[in-house]
C-alpha cells in the first residue's frame, strides 16, 4: 500500500507542488495574480521552456547539454549579423563599428534568415551528438567545450558588442499578444505540441526512449542506436537557436553574452520534472511542470526582490534537492 | 507419425571465441509444428547457438536455411524480419516504460497520420496478454511487475511477433508453478498453428513434459538428436553427460577426522536466488557446490562474502555467529571469494601482475609510513614462484596474461594473506587443460594447509575429482548434498535438473 | 627504483611520448615569437602563473583517478578568495571597505578557509556516492551554489587589499623564486608520494579503475570517492587562497570556466577518464602544456574571448584524444 502511495505521489506530486507554490505566491505577493505579471511570468518562463523541451529530448538519452546558453548568445548575434549585410566579412574586430548603425541592410529575405539561423544551431548541436557518440564521451564533457568555443566565437565575432536595430517580425515574436497571450508562450506552446507529437506519437520518439532506457535492450529490438542519440542534441541546438532569435526580437539587438547560465535552468526544470539523468524516462509534460515551478521561484524570488546572487544559490540547491529526491526513490524502487 | 515440414535447417554451423571453439559442426533441423528442446550442460553452446539464429552473433562457417532457402542474418532486427523470434533469457526490458510499449517496442502500431496509435497499441498488447491468459494491464509501468510478471510480458512479446520460429531461451526459470502450465498451453497451441518452437530449459521434467525432439550439445558439438519417445530419463542424462574419463579423485587425507565444522552458513536467504541455505564445512575439507548457471551459486558466493545484502541468515565462524556486511568484513574475518568473473571482477587488468597481488594486503607491506616496494616486490615474486606464474617478471600488465596465469594472479591475492575460509566460484573457467589440473592442486594444497574451502563449479567431473562432499543447488535451494562415496555424474545431472536420482 | 618501476608495470606507452613532444613545439613556438622566452625571469614567472590552475588540476587527478568528476573546483575558488577578503575586511559590514580589518589571525583564516573549501569537497563526495546523484549532476548543482554564494556574501563586490601574509602566498618570492610555485611543487611532490607510496593510493586507484574488483579485495570504494572530492575541495580552496594574495582582491568572478582546463591538463597529462590510470606529475605535464597554450595565445595578441573560443576547441581535442581507447561509455557510468 505504501508502495502504491509513493507512486501516486511521483505520479501526481510535481502538480500539487506546482498549485501549491502557486499559492505561495499569492499569498506572499499581492503583485502575483495581476495580468501583467501573470504575462511577465509566462514570457519569461518561456525562454526556458523551450530550452528545456530541447533538454528533454537531451536527458533522455541519458546526455546533456551545456552549449545551449551559449548557442544563445551566439544565435541572436548571428541573426544580429545578418540583419547588417556583413556575414561574410568576419574580420578582425577594428573593423566592426556597428554602434548606432540601426539600418538594416538583410543578406537573406525574411524566412531564410531564420532558417539559416536554426540551421546552424543545429548543426552546431549536431557536432555534439557526433562527437559523443562516435568517441563515447559523455555529451556533458562535449557540449561543455562546445560551451565555451561557442560563447568565445560569439563574443569575439563583434568584440563584445550588440548590434542593434532588428526588423519588426521579430520584436513581434517577443512582444506580440494575439487574444491577450504572449507570442513567445505560444511559441513554446507549439514546439512543445511538436516535441509531444514526435515523442509520443511516432515511432521516432519511442525509439528515443528504448534506447535511453537500455541501449542493449534497444539494440536487442532491432534499433540501431546511434541515430537516436545524435538527434536529440540536434533539436536542443536548433531549439536554442530559436530562443536566441526571440531574445533579438525581446532586446532589440543581437547580443553575443545573452543565455550566459540559462543551461542550467533548463536542466534544472527537466529535472523537477521528473527525468532521470540516467534516460530513458521522462516526458514534456513533466518538463512543462517543470518549467514553470522553475520560473514561479524565479518570478516570486523577483516579486519579493531578492538579489540575484541568493537566486542563483537556490537554483544549485533546487537541482541538487530534485536530483537527490529521485536517487532516493529509485534506491527505494530498485530494492523491491 | 506423419512427415512434418522442416522450417529451420542450420548445418556445420562453426563459431570460435577467442581461445574457446563455442560450437563445433552443429546441424539443427526444427520441423512445423513441432516443440524442439535444446539441452546441454552449461557452456555446451546452446546460447551461442540461438544467439546466430537470433542474429546477435554471426557465425564463422555453416549455413543457415529458412524454408529451404539460404538466409544470411546480419542483426537482431533482420532475424525478426524474417520471423525469428528470440525470448532471451536475461529480459532486455525498459523498466520505466508501459507492458504495451514494451510488447511493441520499436514496431508500435500506427494510425492513418503515421502517428502511434496507442488505443490500438494497448488494444493489441490487451490482446496478446489474453491470449496466454496473463492478468496484466498494458497500460502498467513495467518495472512495476514482479519479475515473472515481467517474464510473461516478454512470452507475449515473443509471440506478438508471429513469428514462424520461437526461441524460448530458459523462459521457465522464474515463473510460478501456475504460469508454468499456461506457458505450455501457450506452446501447445502454437505447435498446433504449424509453428516451429525451440526450448531450452534446464529442467528434465519439462523437456519430456512438453518436447517432441531434443538435440544434445556438449562441449560445443552435437552429441545427437532424438525424438523425446525414444528416450528415457536416464538415457537423456547419459547422452547430457558423455563417457569422458572421469579424473581420479585423490583421497584428501587433510580433513578433521571429527569434522567439526569451522565454517557454517545457517538459513541463509537473498532473492529468490539464495533460499534457506545450510552448510558446514570443517577444516582441510573442500566442500563443492554444483548447480547450472542462475541456479544460485555465484549469488550464495556473494551474500555469504557480503558482497550483497543478506535477507536473512547467519554466518559461523568456529561456533560463533559474526557479523558480515561486506567484502571488506569478511575478509576481516578470514574469508575470500575469488569471483567466477576474473576479469571483470578479480583483477585491474591495467595494473601489474605486483599490483594485483598486493592488493588486499597492502597493511603488511608498509613500512613505518609509506609502502615498502622492496617488500611488495618480493612477496609478489614469492607468490608468483610459488604458483608458478608465467610472465617476464612481476611487473608484467596482467591484462596480457593467458586466462591460467590471471586465475593464478587472482588466487595469490589472497593465499599470501593467512585467510581460513576460501571460496572459489568457477575457479577453472576458460583455461586450458593443464592449468585448471595446477589450479585444482593449488586449491588441494590449501586443503592440505587446513584451509576450509567451497569450490563452486558446473563441470561435473571436475567437481567430482576434487570435492570432498557436494552441494546441489537448485533454483536458489540447496536440494541434496552428497558425500563424495556416493556422488556419481548421473544423481549430480538429476538433482541439478529438479529431479530427483534416478 | 628499479623495484618500483616494476610494480607500476612497463606497458610502454607512445602517447606520453607524443605529449612531450607537444610540450617541446610548444616551447620552440613560443621561444620563436617572445625573444625573452627562454629566461630564467620568464620561466619563473610563467610557473607561477601556471601554479593556480596547477592546484585545482592537482585535486582533480584525484578526482578522475576514483573514477569521477568535478565542476565545483572553479567556484569553490573563487568562494575561498572572496571569504580570504571579506575575513580581513571585516569591517565591511560596518561600513569600512578599504581599511584591513582581521577576523582572526591570517594563518588561522587560512586553515578556516581551507577546512570550508575541503568541506564542500566532501559534501559533493557525500551527495554522490550516499545519494547516488551523478557526478557531473551533482558538481554543477554544487557549482551554481557555490559561485552563487560567492556573489551573495561578498555582494558582487571585489574586495581590494589583503594583508601581507596573503600577498606573499600569490606574490612573495623566495629567493629568485615565485612562493606559489613552491608551494605548489611541494604539493605535487606530496601528492606523488601519497598516491605512489601509501595504501590509501593503491586504493584510491583500484577504486577508479575497477570498484567491483576494489570492493571484493576488501576496500570500501565509496570512502576513497569521497576522501578525493575532499582532496579536490582542499586544493581548489588553496588555489583561490593564493589566486587572492596573487590579485591582492577577493573576486567573485575569478577563475570562471576552469574546471574544463583542468580537466582538460589532466585528461592530456594522460589520467583516463576511465578512472586508476595517470598520476599527479602527468597533471604537471598537462598544466603546462595548457599554460604554454594560454601563454602563446596571448603572444600572438589575440583578446581574451577568441582566446576562448580557440581553448574550446583545443580542449575538446584534447579531451578526445584522451578518451580514445577507453572502455566505451565509461563516462556515461551514473
């Protein structure tokens, strides 16, 4: 019977968590239940949650990825290029002078611009998977290296500086409210509708699973594994390249230092939401959940104006705390 | 009898590991509708058989023909294609996934949009757990189940395939009395949709209960194929065991007359592997256990070792219980294991042959604050002549030793060390013959220093020539234990089957 | 000697070999570019400034050695710096920043600061091996904490000044020669012999290579993970201890993103991934070559972000060079 009750409660816990801290907040904020900082909440969380759906598909596998703040950054710089004519002329930084230059002169008409954008994200995110499966290294180790090659490469292309001005479809994609809701939650909205699809619905997916679950079993069923385990890496540097499109659009700019740490956010929130680091288990309905406890502490810890410094100390405890939780239950289930 | 189709036809078929030929020319012909058991002692090559006819392995020579045609299986994927179905015998399940997601792992069914259709999907795998009567919900997390719950999971899975061939690779070893006799109402009905079935169990009564024809291996070759009506118990046992020369046993003169047991394991239980074990061994007595491989025995090594919780039990050592929590208690104690795995658990195969000796008795080896590496040279260079290990010097990585001389390396851990209790798990595994004789005399020289000893081993003469009593063990129970006077192959074979001596 | 070098076995190996071979080109470039070079002056100056990340990528040879990770050396660098200065500026939070005002004596500062820094090294060890969290998992949870607490109890702030006793550990020569590098090859010499001579090092590398086979000889492999995070912990907390006397401030954002160059220094010093394979002088050899690697990089006058982005890839070079050969998915172990 006990059994049975610790499973409902792993089953239904993240969401009782989640309704209760919502009504923490309330009670501690009066700000909380307003329309505006219900949106603010929202947009905000949705950064995250797109990072973290392409996390999802990550943790899965029993990988992670560290590059994803950095493809950020290096992604919104990247579209900020793009919108100056001067992508092919990646030179020395005396050259870049491009304070005030708020004139777009686009290399690639609207939509390929993004494409182009979300191609190299996943490309970038390819590398990774390649790498760690070809040579068998933790995709943690490789994407960490990739981390800091990417930010460098971001944050040398334009010395450091933004480059401002971006056309309005973008900042639509930030700022735009069809019927009251914040496009960026209706863009995580949408990809988590697709990430669902993929996961769930096709074959795909449930092979991502089985082979997170127990690469030999897979193999044993007639998988071949490698696939599996080079994709998911591809959607989170794709996914991140989107949310570095958007942070254009938010900030008016391309900004090659945005995302620095945002990695760990969304590890965190798949975590909460109940994935194991191990694979194989783990779903975006979680990750959402996830999400948005992840940006409720956020946006209360905001409310109640703590400093950004104890936020940062209470992110390392959540994720320790989340991780320790699920070692403690599985210890428990596997000694059945 | 009418002349039943022959489906499956393997012939020659050769596969060498390396240092071991794993089957030697073995034909294989399994008819429709037929129930074709495998039977052999353990590394007779039944598993690296059904492992070519599942694709895992490929073989060396041999051909393979479906329905008379040459098939060349490349992976497990293509073996299913084709319609061979393999229900292996360690489950390779994904424990945080659903019964029905497991049934159709990898083939799940699919809608018009292409998308998984999971009404369908827990419809079907509704379907196929009715049809061999298994009162699951599909919709259950796997890992869930109980484990013969689980295993039934896997025999809808294996019949879900629809496959012409079903391997069905030991799939009675943890299933409860009741699911056993729906699992051969199951094989009957598939025998009679003209489905050619392929059993391996270790049980006779089973093979004579359900089988049509049984093939025996030994040593990886074929010894023959009969069908089951023209066999008798004892003529299965014969053909399992064979005619080798029985290796003389040497009396062991070392035992306490009055054998007073120095040893003792009372009650002892962990899983259902190790249940309700007793024994006793006194001193210079070496004490055999036999039983087939998931029998119990390397599980009984390790709870008694610590290596593994114990459920319930006591270990005695010269009349008083003591407490053992783990592998470093009982060698506190005066008790080792040198485990069946050498590679993967008796030795660092990076380290020196010196590193590897020295290991557990590293203490002794200390000057007055850093280690001596004049004596750790010289202890390991004593043990190494004394066992006679063959290698340039002690300095030799032991990963580039034959399996012999590891064997030796992992036995001069711990005889260096004045222990009185050793237990040996499959000590002769994978050597040659001359060096399993030095092994067993190493392990007949402990004896002799009064050493109390458990020698577990699945070859019968082996056990048979060095063992003072014998243990079987059976489905985690210890079901007999015979004096050496009157062990014989035959009672071993029987009582190691479930069976009692015929 | 001889009796040693059999023990640790002869399996001749090309590839320290080749790594020296690196380290030389390395030496010819950078000797080719930079005139002065190959002086004394330079040499010394060069060991101190590889002796910081010579610390942390001492405990990290621990680390990797018992078969694990660590990405918590880095804050728990900076963490020491920032409590070396807010303990001699005591004042701060009355409200005098820039006069000295000791909490304690400062070798008592040290010892507490080295106690904290072994302290955080130990719970990350606890967090893995009793709660089971992956090692990487655990240490970056432990990572954000750690930098976060850092930022929190100094504010964001740095904190200029420290006394003379601090000053002299990152600054003081003795001699020709730079304190810090003293120290620092007095820690690797120790370290050496406790890994080569005591029992704890024979343990600590059968745990790495092999905890089943460690377990059944009668070693307890959990105990030398944790004893390594501790190890680890001590020397990233002695790092940031001198990295503060060097900088003369405690500076919360010191020493961001070196838990990778040192792993990556211990990974090209040649200790496997796969953990019981490698030693702390190899880690010399790898910090060296990654300092050098630093060191002709801003030779060439290129700014601190490229930098980066060239280290990125070097390290993951490295690193995958490294892991050839290793068992298949022995970093994967969780």
């Amino acid at each position: 019977m006990k059994g049975k009750a610790l499973s409902l409660l792993s089953d239904y816990g993240l969401f009782v968590i989640l309704v209760i801290l919502v009504a923490i907040s309330a009670l501690l904020s009066p700000l909380f239940f307003t329309a505006a900082n219900l949106k603010n909440f929202i947009s905000q969380a949705s950064y995250n949650g797109i990072l973290s759906v392409g996390m999802t598909f990550v943790i899965l596998i029993g990988g992670i990825d560290l590059s994803v703040g950095s493809i950020v950054g290096f992604a919104s710089i990247l579209y900020g290029t793009l919108m100056h004519g001067n992508f092919f002329t990646f030179m020395p930084n005396e050259i870049f002078i491009y304070k005030g230059a708020t004139v777009l002169t686009p290399i690639l008409p609207l939509p390929f611009d993004i494409i182009f954008v979300l191609l190299i994200g996943g490309l970038l995110g390819f590398l990774n998977g390649v790498i760690s499966s070809r040579f068998h290294i933790h995709s943690f180790i490789v994407s960490l290296c990739m981390m800091i090659f990417v930010r460098g490469l971001a944050v040398s292309y334009t010395n450091g500086q933004p480059l401002f001005g971006v056309p309005d479809s973008i900042s639509y994609l930030a700022y735009g409210e069809p019927l009251g809701i914040p496009m960026p939650a209706i863009v995580w909205l949408i990809i988590c509708i697709i990430a669902v699809w993929i996961l769930k619905y096709t074959r795909f997916g449930r092979r991502i699973y089985a082979v997170g679950g127990d690469e030999e079993a897979a193999r044993l069923s007639g998988i071949q594994p490698s696939l599996y385990q080079i994709f998911p890496l591809i959607v989170s540097g794709l996914l991140a390249a989107a949310v570095g499109i958007i942070m254009s659009g938010r900030m008016g700019c391309g900004d090659p230092k945005i995302g620095e740490g945002w990695q760990t956010d969304a590890i965190a929130a798949v975590v909460i939401g109940g994935a194991s680091l191990s694979g194989g288990k783990g779903g975006i309905g979680g990750t959402i959940i996830g999400v948005l406890i992840m940006g409720l502490i956020n946006n209360v810890m905001n409310l109640l104006e703590i400093d950004a410094y104890p936020q940062q100390m209470a992110k390392g405890i959540i994720i320790i705390a989340a991780l320790a939780i699920q070692g403690v239950f599985s210890a428990r289930n596997s000694n059945d | 009898m009418t002349e039943q189709r022959v489906i499956l036809e393997a012939r020659g078929i050769n596969k060498s590991f390396p240092g071991v030929k794993a089957l030697d020319n073995v034909d294989l012909f399994i008819k429709a509708g037929e129930v074709h058991c495998l039977a052999g002692e353990n590394g007779a090559g039944k598993s690296t058989l059904i492992e070519i006819l599942g694709g895992t392995y490929q073989m060396d020579s041999g051909e393979l023909l479906l329905n008379n045609q040459i098939i060349n299986l490349q992976n497990p994927k293509h073996a299913q294609e084709l319609g061979i179905a393999v229900l292996h015998q360690e489950l390779p399940i994904l424990r945080d996934l659903t019964v029905a997601e497991n049934l159709f792992l990898g083939r799940q069914p699919r809608s018009r949009f292409g998308l998984v259709d999971y009404r369908k999907m827990y419809k079907d795998a509704k379907k196929w757990l009715d049809i061999i009567s298994a009162d699951i919900n599909p919709r259950t997390i796997l890992g869930r189940l109980s484990v013969s719950k689980q295993q039934l999971v896997s025999i809808a899975k294996s019949i879900s395939l629809e496959a012409q061939i079903i391997i069905l690779d030991e799939p009675s070893a943890v299933l409860t009395d009741v699911e056993l006799k729906r699992l051969f109402a199951i094989i009957a009905s598939l025998k009679a949709e003209g489905k050619g079935i392929i059993y391996i169990s270790h049980r006779l009564e089973e093979i004579f209960e359900i089988g049509d024809q049984v093939t025996v291996l030994r040593n990886g070759k074929l010894v023959g194929s009969e069908p089951i009506q023209n066999l008798n118990r004892a003529d299965l046992v014969k053909m399992l065991v064979g005619h080798e020369v029985l290796e003389s046993y040497i009396a062991n003169q070392s035992i306490d007359k009055n054998r007073t047991p120095v040893f003792e394991v009372n009650g002892l239980n962990h899983g259902h592997l190790v249940r309700n074990i007793n024994l006793k061994v006194s001193s210079g007595e070496i004490f055999g256990i036999y039983g087939l491989v998931g029998s119990g025995r390397t599980e009984l090594a390790r709870a008694i070792i610590g290596a593994d919780r114990i459920n319930s039990g006591q270990i005695i050592l010269d009349k008083k219980k003591v407490c053992i929590k783990s592998p470093a208690d009982a060698i506190g104690y005066g008790i080792c294991l040198v485990p069946e795995d050498r590679k993967g658990q008796g030795l660092l195969l990076e380290k020196s042959i010196s590193e590897n000796i020295s290991l557990p008795s590293l203490k002794s080896l200390k000057g007055k604050l850093l280690l001596n590496y004049g004596k750790i040279s010289k202890y390991s260079d004593e043990y190494m002549k004394k066992l006679r290990i063959i290698a340039s010097d002690s300095g030799q990585t032991v990963k580039y030793l034959s399996g012999g001389n590891q064997q030796k390396v992992v036995l001069a851990k711990w005889i260096g060390m004045n222990l009185r209790v050793f237990i040996f798990d499959e000590p002769t595994r994978g050597i040659d013959v001359g060096a399993k004789e030095e092994i067993r005399n190493l392990i007949r020289d402990l004896a002799r220093d009064k050493k109390s000893i458990i020698f577990i081993s699945s070859e019968i003469p082996e056990i048979l020539s060095i063992a003072d009593r014998i243990g079987i063990m059976h489905e985690g129970r210890m079901i007999a234990i015979l004096d050496r006077s009157d062990a014989t192959k035959e009672k071993l074979v029987a009582y190691s089957m479930g069976g009692i001596a015929v | 000697m001889n009796r040693l070098a059999k023990y640790i076995s002869h399996d001749s190996d090309l590839s320290i070999i080749l790594r020296y071979v690196v380290l030389l080109i390395l030496i010819v470039v950078a000797s080719i570019m930079a005139p002065g070079f190959i002086s004394m002056q330079n040499m010394l100056n060069l060991l101190r400034s590889f002796s910081f990340l010579g610390f942390i990528s001492i405990g990290m040879t621990f680390v990797i050695l018992s078969g694990g990770i660590d990405l918590s050396v880095a804050a728990i660098l900076a963490f020491s710096g920032v409590l070396l200065g807010l303990f001699q500026h005591w004042g701060i939070y009355l409200g005098h920043v820039d006069t000295l005002s000791l909490l304690a004596p400062t070798p008592i500062l040290f010892l507490i600061i080295l106690s904290i820094g072994s302290i955080f090294g130990l719970i990350n060890g606890l967090l893995i091996t009793k709660l089971r969290i992956a090692d990487f998992a655990a240490t970056l949870g432990s990572m954000i904490f750690i930098r976060g607490f850092a930022f929190a109890i100094s504010g964001g702030r740095s904190i200029f000044n420290l006394d003379g006793m601090a000053l002299f550990l990152g600054r003081g020569m003795v001699g020709p020669v730079p304190f810090v590098a003293i120290l620092f090859f007095i820690s690797v010499i120790i370290c050496s012999i406790i890994l080569r001579y005591t029992i704890f090092g024979k343990r600590l590398y059968a745990t790495g290579e092999n905890p089943i086979v460690a377990r059944l000889s009668g070693i307890n492999p959990q105990k030398y993970k944790i004893i390594a995070y501790t190890i680890s912990g001590f020397f990233a907390s002695l790092a940031g201890i001198c990295m503060a006397g060097r900088l003369n401030v405690g500076e919360p954002r010191v020493a961001e993103g070196w838990e990778l160059d040192a792993i990556a220094a211990v990974v090209i010093g040649g200790t496997s991934f796969a953990g019981g394979k490698g030693g702390v002088i190899n880690t010399v050899l790898g910090v060296i070559i990654i300092g050098l690697i630093r060191n002709i990089l801003s030779l060439l006058g290129i700014l601190p972000d490229p930098q980066e982005m060239i280290m990125g890839i070097v390290l993951l070079f490295a690193i995958v060079i490294g892991s050839l050969g290793t068992r298949k998915g022995s970093l994967a172990r969780v």
